[in-house]
C-alpha cells in the first residue's frame, strides 16, 4: 500500500539559503499545494504547470510597490480579504510574501488574523532574509523552514577588490572614504554585487580585527546596517551612504 504524503501546514516561514533558494523552495511548494498528480508536486499536471509559469489564478503575491520600501497594512488587508474568497480552480489558494520581513508591523497585525484562523483551503507561505524583523506572533504560526547558506564559489578579483576598500575603510579619512564609495557608486553595481562586495568587505575586516579593534569594530557595525537595510532594496548611492554616515557619525 503506497504510503500517504505528509499533509502541507497552513504556512511556513521560509529563510536561510540565497533570495534565489527561497524563491525556488517557494515555488516548488506551490506547486505541491495545488498538484492534481499521484506524488505532489508531479510537474506535470495543469495546476504545476500554471504555477510554474506563474499564471495559475490561485496564487498570489505580495511584495512592496515599486516605489515603496514596506508591504504596507493595506495590501495586508486586501491580502486577507481576498483569502475569504474560494479558489478559481484548485482546491487551494496560496499566498506568497516577500519579501515577509519588509511588511511593517501594522502589516504584520494585520495578517495574524487570517493566519490564526483563515479557511482551511488558504496557504501562505513567508519568505525572510531576517526573520527578526517579524513579530514573534507571526513567526510563532508559521512551521519554519531554515534553508542552508550556499557558499559562493571564490571570486579573486572580489576578494582584491574587497581587500582594498576594507583597508579604506579601516585606515582612510572620511574624505579618502567618501571619494572611493562615491567612485563604486558611479559604477553603477547591481543590487546582488554591491552586495556580494561588502559580505567579502566585512570578512576582510573580521580577519584584522585585532589590528585595529575600535575601528574594526565600528566598519562592521556600519556594514552590519547596509546588510540589515538590504530588506529595503536601497540604491546603490543610499546604501554607501549609510555606509558613509554610520562609519564617521559624530
């Protein structure tokens, strides 16, 4: 007798791993929420497909407007609205937010609501790079699942660059810092390699902390809050500014 899969919780909190992990964990449980097929998710069935494609009117996502930072109480609410709504055509309908950690906490009170006692057919599934930024009550209604970190393959022209700018910034003026960061900024990096460059920047400075503790310690406080920030999807000139401002405030 073939044994039954494990029934799918109401929501998960998804974290760890890169953007790019999460999002495929994601999908993959969508899919498994809506398959029709023997073994969930088939791949194959309508509904897979659909989901896959990113067309099944069943799933939904939130995510901050263009020209916001925060998913705001509003979406929240047409969120829940809309949940109270039975499915087009599966037997389930899924939620998708994501970023989860960028809903401010009006937001995140708002969604308690539903997630404490929405219809059974609603799913929900709460994507976060910092889950600490959600209110416990949120995290504590959702099953976690923590992804493993992906090492990056070495890059030695990363590192070199790396090396450099954090040896700036432990050792530079603020004028000789605020000419180099406005020079990054100018070339005009992706949000995924600005990134990558000061997560290498804070490990460079991590291996000289002992040489310079004080001023070791206030780089990797202001690196800290450029990576804290990240939720927000800032440009490149507002998160070297931050940079800027964190490292020589007064």
């Amino acid at each position: 007798m073939r044994a039954l899969p494990e029934p799918l919780s109401h929501a998960y909190l998804i974290t760890g791993g890169s953007a790019d992990d999460r999002a495929e964990l994601a999908g993959r449980m969508t899919m498994a929420y809506l398959c029709r097929g023997e073994h969930p998710p088939c791949g194959a069935c309508r509904d897979c497909r659909k989901a896959a494609a990113g067309t099944h009117p069943d799933v939904m996502r939130t995510a901050p407007a263009p020209d916001k930072r925060e998913i705001t109480v509003d979406q929240i609410r047409a969120l829940r609205s809309d949940a109270y709504i039975r499915p087009n055509e599966g037997g389930r309908k899924v939620y998708r937010i994501d970023p989860a950690d960028a809903m401010n906490p009006a937001a995140q009170n708002a969604l308690l609501k539903v997630l404490e006692d929405g219809p059974a057919y609603a799913a929900f599934l709460l994507l976060a790079e910092q889950p600490g930024r959600l209110l416990d009550t949120v995290r504590s209604r959702c099953e976690p699942l923590n992804l493993p970190r992906r090492e990056p393959e070495p890059d030695p022209a990363l590192e070199e660059r790396a090396r450099a700018l954090g040896a700036l910034l432990l050792e530079g003026n603020e004028l000789a810092c605020a000419q180099a960061l406005v020079e990054l900024e100018l070339s005009k990096p992706k949000g995924d390699e600005l990134a990558a460059l000061l997560e290498q920047v804070e490990r460079q400075v991590s291996r000289r902390l002992a040489q310079s503790p004080r001023r070791g310690g206030a780089v990797l406080r202001a690196l800290k809050t450029c990576r804290e920030n990240a939720v927000f999807r800032p440009s490149a000139g507002h998160t070297l500014g931050w940079l800027l401002a964190e490292l020589f405030q007064s």
